[in-house]
C-alpha cells in the first residue's frame, strides 16, 4: 500500500509538466503530425500511427518528466523523503506511460471514428500503449544515465529506424561479425516494428515489451540511487 | 533528554584516483544531539561539514563508525520519515510551485487531509504562507531556504539536518529563520545546522562542533565555548605591535580576558602608552570559537 502511494506521489508531475511546460504543446503537435501523415499517407496504416504515437510520445514524456538537469538533481531533494528509488522510478515511468498514452488514445479514436475499423483501432491502442510503455521505461533508464541528449538520440532512432524491420536495411550492409551485432543488437531493441503483433494478441511480443519495461525500470532505479546519493 | 543522533567514531575519506592518497573528508567524529537541541556544525569551507551531515543523513556510508538516528542506522524508509535534509543547493521538480512541491514530497508520507495539513504546517512554519502559489525554481534565495526548511520539517522529522541554511541571508531573514529553528527544536526536534559564516548564531545554538579540516577540533555547550569574555580596546591610534596577550583589530586590540580582569588588561595598554577612547567586555563569538585551538570536550 505505502509501494502504491509513494508510485502515485509522481503521477501529478504529469499534470504540471503538461500544463506548464512545452511537453502539452509538443504532445499536440505530435498527434497533429501523425495524424496528418496518416491522412496524406498512400496506404493508410493506423497500427503504425499509433505505434509512432506511442514511441514518440513516450520519449518526449519522459525527456520533460525526468530527463532535465533540474529533474535529475531534484532526485536528491526526493530521495530525501520516504520514498524509494524503485517507487521513484515506477512512478515516473507511469505519469510518462500516462502521457504518451494520450497521444496513442487520440490517434485511436480518429482512425476509429474515420475507418470504422473499432476492434482493429483497439489492438493499435493496445500496441501503442505496449510501446508507450516499454520505450518510457527504455528512456528513463537513459536519461538518468546521460541526460536529455540521450533521449534526443532515442527519439531519433525512432523517428527514422523504429518502424522498419532490420532485415529491411541492415541487409544492405556488409556480412560479417559486424553486421550480425548489429542485426542482433536491432533485434533486442525496442521498436516500432516490433510490437505490431500485440494487436493481433502476439504474445511474443508482449513479453518483448514487458521485458524491456522490466530492464528499463531497473536500471532506472539504480540510477535514481545514484543520482539521489549525488546530488542529495 | 532523549538521544536522537549519535554519531561515534565516524571516519570517511575520498579516492582521488590511482596513486593519490584519499582525502580524509571526515575523521573519527563523535558527538550526540538531544531532542530539542540546537548544534551548530562550524568550520571553513571544506572544513568536512556537508559531508557530515551527508553521513548523518545516510546519503554517504562511513567508512569506520557508526551512525544511529533514534537508534535505528540512518538509511531505509523509516529512517526518512525521521530525518529531514536540507541540502546547500536547491534543486527543486521544475515548474511547480511552492506549494505543489510540498504536496509532492508530502504525498509520499500521506493523503487527502492529512497530506494538505502536513503541507500548511510546513508553510507556515516556515514562512511561506504568501509565497505558496509562486514557482518554486525563481524564488529569491532567502525563500529558497525557507523552502528548504519546510521540505526538511515536513511530516514532523524529528531529526534536521541543514546545510547551511543561513548562507547569504541578510540578517532580518537570519534572525526570523534562527528564530524558527528555535520554535522546532522546541518542539522536541533535534537540530544539527552547518555554517562556514556563523555570525549571529549565537543566540540560537546550544551545542557547537567545530569541524577543522575533517577533525572535530571542539564539540561543546555553546555555553561553555561561547562563555569567555573578550576586552575590545578601541584606541586613537592603533600601535604598529600589540602589546603580548592583545590582537590587533580595525579600531584598535582586543583580548581574551580568561580569567584576567579588564583593569589589568586595560594597565597593560596604559603601559604601553596607549591612548584607549573607549572599551567594551562581550561574549566571544563562533567565528572566534571556528579559530580557536583545538579542543574536544564531553559530549
């Protein structure tokens, strides 16, 4: 019960971040763009937008939740109090969860409304809402390691890479020891493309996605340790 | 009196990387502090005493020594709810307010009116009433520290640990928050403050411990330390030398009297052929005690 209070301490940040800093205005923009490209694309893909919807989202949440000098130094100030790095760490992840999950939400219910396609939409919110969590708690784990430039990079690769297979372009480079490092490293990464299949109850890649929140929670917790013990 | 900290033979140094000695930041420090008790942790700017009160906050480990907090070690969620930390620099969760930042952190001990009390009371009790709805990271520092104060005091910690919450106050907000670290030590608290420019603390102490380069060079009742009478001597023209026993000042010298009277002191001058305007006989003052040589009495 104390594990779920402390969690719950974090969840207004999410309230404040939204209304009085730029992660409201970046949220919109966001949907306004996805939402766009969905309606300009060739071949409409819901699934994708909402997936995008969620890594996105989750990164921008977490840069504007956690990932700012004051953010991290104000872990030592919080620490301070009866908390725990764990329930830091949990709490954040699900106000940033929580945040991109309204982006997800909003791509949803427009594919829902324009394609009719209501079950369909559903597994897309549920496949973003996958990614929304495990990118959020991949993220954390990064920004209390290096920072918000971390989560620029993050957001990059997602951006660009997330939503294609490795196969797709890593078959382009070279064959060796390099490229299957790579291709196993893109592989275990999260991504985009790799949870399309919750929507149609893949449960691979639930479990994928549950392992990286696992990961990312725990490394997200020893480093709010360290960050508390530093900066306290 | 109940016993709240102790801290008994407490050594921690730090490496400074491959074949470098570690810095001794602090070594075999002992010393206790009571409820409702006032200590001021004095001594020069890496003198060892945020690292201290980081040991006693559980934030360092020592290396040797042990650190008890009402008994119990300082680490863990118990220990939290006991020890209120006021760090020297504030990092606050950026744009909340006051208010929002003291219903944070208090959530982690409450809710729903117990939260929102817990919250008042520490605004209050810090002064912060009117400034509860500004944004916590553009407060002026003398709000700055009063903010640090409330988040330390929230919930009722029984132990305070505060890094230099004077620093840079002007002396109207140095007087009200000594005044209200009376009030909580007045409450059963037991407050452990760190200053590198004591000056004015007097009135609010009980106990001082004079940190010099990590040794604990003096650990005293601000009674016993503060209690020596100091003779100024205010001259017309001071004299290039003092006379023995006398230290030159910008007016003129003054003296510690010990157990000397101020006319003997006051004969020597005029054996000197020093022409005294004026004298005064006060109490010494911590800056005079950070100086002096090192001593530790009981407790």
């Amino acid at each position: 019960m104390n594990f779920v209070r402390r969690v719950l301490a974090e969840w207004p940040l999410l309230r404040t971040r939204l209304v009085r800093t730029r992660l409201g205005v970046w949220l919109l923009l966001l949907t306004g763009a996805l939402l766009w490209l969905e309606r300009h694309a060739p071949a409409p893909d819901p699934l994708g937008t909402a997936l995008a919807a969620g890594a996105l989202g989750a990164v921008l949440a977490v840069a504007y939740l956690a990932g700012s000098g004051a953010d991290r130094m104000a872990l030592g100030l919080v620490l301070g109090h009866p908390t725990t790095p764990r329930a830091v760490a949990v709490g954040r992840w699900l106000a940033a969860t929580g945040g991109a999950a309204l982006v997800v939400l909003a791509s949803s219910i427009h594919s829902a409304w324009t394609t009719g396609a209501v079950a369909a939409s559903l597994g897309a919110a549920l496949a973003g809402l996958a990614v929304a969590a495990a990118i959020a708690a991949c993220t954390l784990a990064l920004v209390w390691t290096g920072g918000n430039v971390l989560a620029g990079l993050c957001f990059l690769y997602l951006a660009l890479l997330g939503s294609v297979p490795p196969e797709a372009w890593i078959g382009h480079a070279d064959p060796g020891a390099a490229r299957l490092a790579v291709a196993t490293l893109l592989e275990l990464m999260p991504g985009q493309w790799r949870y399309r299949g919750v929507a149609v109850g893949d449960v691979g890649a639930a479990v994928h996605a549950a392992a990286w929140v696992g990961i990312g929670l725990l490394i997200a917790e020893w480093r709010a340790a360290r960050l508390g013990r530093r900066a306290g | 009196m109940t016993i709240l900290l102790q801290v008994r033979g407490v050594r921690r140094a730090f490496r400074r990387g491959w074949g470098r000695p570690p810095v001794v930041a602090v070594a075999e420090a002992s010393f206790e502090l009571g409820a409702g008790e006032i200590a001021c942790l004095v001594g020069a700017d890496g003198a060892g005493k945020t690292t201290l009160l980081r040991l006693a906050a559980g934030l360092e480990q020592p290396d040797a020594g042990v650190i008890r907090i009402a008994g119990g070690p300082p680490h863990g969620v118990a220990a939290r709810r006991m020890i209120g930390f006021a760090p020297r620099e504030a990092a606050f969760p950026p744009a909340c307010t006051v208010r929002e930042v003291l219903h944070y952190l208090a959530s982690c001990q409450a809710t729903g009116r117990v939260r929102i009390a817990l919250v008042q009371e520490a605004l209050d009790l810090s002064g912060l009433g009117a400034a509860g709805e500004r944004r916590a990271a553009t407060l002026p520092l003398a709000e700055t520290r009063r903010l640090l104060l409330a988040q330390a005091a929230l919930g009722g910690r029984r132990v305070l640990l505060l890094d230099e919450p004077f620093a840079g106050l002007d002396a109207i907000t140095r007087r009200d928050v000594g005044e209200r670290l009376v009030r909580l030590a007045g409450s059963g608290a037991a407050v452990l403050v760190s200053s590198s420019d004591p000056v004015g603390l007097e009135r609010v102490v009980d106990r001082v411990l004079v940190l010099r380069a990590g040794r604990l060079a003096h650990s005293a009742p601000a009674a016993a330390l503060l209690g020596g009478r100091v003779l100024e001597v205010i001259l017309d023209a001071p004299p290039p030398e003092p006379p023995p026993g006398f230290r030159l000042t910008a007016t003129g010298l003054e003296t510690d009297l010990g157990r000397g009277t101020a006319e003997a002191a006051l004969a020597l001058c005029r054996a000197h052929r020093l022409a005294v305007r004026a004298t005064r006989v006060r109490l010494r003052t911590l800056d005079e005690a950070m100086l002096e040589p090192d001593e530790v009495t009981a407790r």
